[in-house]
C-alpha cells in the first residue's frame, strides 16, 4: 500500500472526498488535455470510412509498426527467428507467432521501445481475475487517444459525454472500511463523478446509491455490469424511485440479456456494453441499433480456430488483436483469452465497421465435462431463477462442481433441485453437484465478479 492510500484510509470522509478531486484535477488534465480534441476529431471522421478504407488504413498502420519492433522492443527482436524477421518486414501478420500473456508477466518492460522515453509514463494494471496483474504501460498521448475513443464511439454512441454528470463502478477501493456502510460512494467534484464501491452493494445499501445518484444529478453510468445490474435487482425488488438516467454503459464483464432487461426496467434507459481490454488491443462497442462493432483503428481483430485459422461468421473461436493505436508497449498478435464469433449481417446503421456477434466468455471459464464436452456461458444456469440473487459456479475436476448461491428468504429445497437438473441437463447425469447456500460472492480485488471457476486444465 502506498503513503496516499494509507493516508487515504485514515482521512475521514469529508478529506476522502476532496483528496478523489484532487485525483481527479489530475487525472482529467492527464486525460482531456493536450492532443485529446485532436485525436477525438480524428475517430469522428474515420467513423464512415468505407470497408476498403479500413483495409487500407489498417495495411499502412501495421507497416509503419512492425518496423518499429523489430528495431527498438526487446521481445520482438530476440524472440522472433529468421523466418518470422522475414514475414514481419513483409507484412505477413498471418504468419507471425501469437502472444500470451505469460510473456507480458514475465517482464512487460521487454515490449516497451527502446528510442522512447516519454514522461509521465503511466502504467495500469490489468484485473488479474485469472493470474498475475498485466502492467500495461502508457505515454500521455495514448491515454488521451484512448478517452477520446471512449468518448467518440462510445459514450457518444450512447448520447452521452464525459463532460455530463456520471457515476462509475470500478475497481477503486473507494470505501476502505469493509464494514462501514453508511458512505458507499467518493465524488470527483473536478469531472462530476460519483465513484461507487462495488464491495458495499447489498440491499439495504441499495437506497444509499441511489441517492448519490440524486443528489449529484447524475445523468449516465459506465462500470462493471454485474454491479449494475445487481444494483438494479435491488432498486426493482425495494419499488425504489431512480432519477432521469440517459444511458447505461456496461464494461469488463459480460453483458447478459437477463442482466440487460432488468437494468433497462430499473433505470428507465437503454443499456450500452462495452467490449475492451485494459490495453487498449481491441475497442468494440454497441451502436443505436445495439450492434457490436469493432473499432478498426484501434487494432487488427481475428477470430481464429484451435489450428490457428480464421473462423467463418458466426462460428465460436479465440480472439486474437494485434494493437495499432498504441505503440510505445506494441503487442502483436496478442491472446486475450475471450472466445467470441462474427456476425454475418451487416448493421443498418451503415457503418463499415465489422460485428462482433457474441462475446461468448473466456478461455478460462470453459467447463469440460467427464465425456469431453466443453461449455462456455454457463452463468446462464441462474437465469429465470428469482430466488437466487447471484450465483458461482466452480468446477473441481471432471465429474464434481460446487455452485455457490447467495438465496432469496424463499429460496427452498426445489430451488436447489431446478439448479441441479439445469446441470445434468448440460453436462448429463454422470457428476456430482453441491449447492451452496453463501452471503456473498467473492469479488476479486478489482471488484470483479467471476461468474465460472474452472480448475480442470
């Protein structure tokens, strides 16, 4: 823990409140100033280039950047041999290695380029739901790029902004006291922005959100969407009163239809997902006819099978990005670990930007079952299920899962029954399942919320 947040923790509220302005005086400098209208300008005109534009303009981007690593980022220059040197100049991105993301653990300074020295160097860090936290590092252009990406095809997408009132739920720990329920928010007076703790939400907190919204005059809410929806269950259970909210935009978790419909009946809006990744190596997001689209500019998107070929449209594989609009830290090829497939359909909208049909989930999340079968999506077990607020499932090896509930009062033994014949329904009658009954589910320390645990490699 750092002196700030040490002093942090010990400062009472009315300091905490002013020392996130503070933050946030900084932060929005750091986001909104210097080259941020000009990048904002430029994602605004290349949002109608034409399908052949994009090619293009992908084509010259990626020539001008592998260049670039060859010579100056330590990784590419030691780690790719002759014939991968070769397809690198040529431009052959089909050709080159994939990247995990073990690599980057190891040591992420061995992809930053060499003839570059910028200040401030800004360095986040991944959610780390699934190993050790990725440090992704920055110049302060990128990180303006990246707001002003945010704001061209996202939050505008949405008819919202980052100038209008917003709250947010993060990874932030922004009530250190775990057991203190009475203050669940910190607001950035700078930018009008509520931060909420995703580790307070219950519902007998529920009304205390909702106030913040009020009292703020909040008009639109971006964050983690399990925080939001749950929020939601509980403002429709308790027939609580939501002020005028303009949009929802949803990221770093999956964005389930159940968790969309309750979300759009609690806070009278449309929901937005968001599809991104703390690197910046690919940027999808929902445009006003709720089509996912990729932001070409932002990276080299493919969908590929387990022999490393493209997938067809609509058919399930791993994503796989190769970054264009950062390249201080370049990743090329870089492995997500999301499964997700291509739409086939153009969108009406009449942007020439390509669908994502589904983010279908991750990698990690992959339940196999005893006869080999392998299912994504399986947080679908709790849908239609109103006497479980939430739920978590763990598979302990092949043939034994614990699903872990957080029950309503009316939660009952044929409750725990329709759980477990959802199960056998999609892994057949030959494992063994244990529901339990919890007060919580585990969040990560980032606030996450991890709906599939598998520990069968």
């Amino acid at each position: 823990m750092s002196r700030s947040d040490k002093l942090y923790e010990h400062a009472p509220i009315w300091l905490q409140h002013a020392m996130v302005s503070t933050y946030g005086l900084y932060w929005h400098w750091a986001r909104f100033g210097g080259s941020y209208k000009q990048h904002l300008k430029d994602y605004q005109l290349r949002e109608w280039l034409s399908e052949e534009d994009w090619s293009v303009y992908q084509q010259e981007k990626f020539k001008k950047l592998l260049p670039l690593c060859l010579e100056h980022v330590p990784y590419y220059r030691n780690h790719w041999n002759a014939a991968e040197r070769r397809n690198a100049k040529n431009g052959e991105l089909d050709e080159l290695p994939l990247l995990g993301k073990e690599e980057i653990r190891e040591d992420a300074n061995q992809f930053r380029r060499e003839d570059m020295n910028p200040f401030p160097k800004l360095v986040f860090h991944t959610s780390g739901t699934t190993g050790t936290p990725i440090a992704t590092q920055f110049t302060l252009s990128e990180l303006r790029n990246s707001i002003a990406l945010r704001e061209a095809r996202s939050a505008n997408w949405a008819g919202v902004s980052f100038e209008e009132p917003r709250a947010t739920f993060s990874g932030r720990m922004v009530e250190p006291n775990p057991e203190r329920e009475t203050n669940v928010y910190r607001y950035n007076i700078v930018e009008k922005q509520v931060y909420f703790s995703a580790f307070h939400l219950k519902p007998e907190t529920a009304h205390l959100y909702v106030n913040a919204l009020k009292n703020h005059h909040i008009t639109w809410l971006t964050g983690y969407a399990v925080s939001y929806s749950l929020l939601a269950k509980y403002i429709l259970e308790q027939n609580i009163k939501v002020p005028e909210i303009k949009a929802v935009i949803t990221t770093s978790e999956k964005l389930t239809s159940t968790m969309r419909e309750v979300m759009e009946k609690a806070y009278g809006c449309r929901v937005f997902e968001e599809y991104s990744t703390v690197e910046n190596a690919l940027f999808a997001s929902e445009c006003e006819h709720g089509r996912l689209h990729i932001s070409p500019d932002v990276g080299i998107v493919e969908i590929l099978r387990p022999d490393g070929s493209r997938c067809d449209p609509g058919e399930v594989g791993e994503v796989v990005t190769t970054c264009l609009m950062r390249s201080y830290q370049p990743l090329i090829r870089f492995r997500l670990g999301d499964l997700a497939s291509w739409d086939p359909e153009p969108c009406p909208c009449g942007r020439q930007m390509p669908v994502i049909k589904e983010v279908v989930g991750r990698i990690e999340d992959v339940v196999t079952g005893p006869d080999g079968r392998q299912l994504v999506r399986f947080h679908g077990i709790f849908t239609d299920q109103p006497n479980i607020i939430e739920g978590q499932i763990i598979q302990e090896s092949l043939d034994y899962f614990v699903v872990k509930v957080v029950p309503t009062q009316d939660f009952r033994l044929n409750d725990v029954n329709d759980v477990k014949k959802r199960m056998y329904n999609r892994l057949g009658s030959n494992i063994h399942v244990d529901v339990v009954e919890v007060d919580k589910i585990p969040r990560s320390k980032s606030g996450k919320f991890q709906a599939v645990i598998s520990k069968v490699k």
